[in-house]
C-alpha cells in the first residue's frame, strides 16, 4: 500500500473560546506614573 497526499480538503467556520474567562483588576486604582526600569532588569529595594 502506498502512501498518498489528501485530494482535497474542508473548510468550516468556528471560533476558539476559552473555557472559562475571569477579569483582572489591579488591587487599588490608579495608574503608573513612571516605571524607572526595563524589561528584565535586575532592581533591588531602596536603590534610586
């Protein structure tokens, strides 16, 4: 028996949906100011 590529193919609507879904809120209000830092940056407490 030989293998064989498809004839043909189908193609059908959908949609990918999470199972379940959750909002995210920031413990206090407000909004960042400045950020001091950059992305993967080693920081320490107290150092300006």
């Amino acid at each position: 028996m030989e293998e064989k590529p498809l004839a043909g193919y189908i193609k059908l609507p959908g949609q990918l949906r999470p199972f379940e879904e959750v909002n995210i809120y920031g413990k206090v209000n407000g909004f960042v100011k400045e950020v001091l830092s950059d992305r993967g940056s080693s920081v320490r407490k107290g150092r300006c």
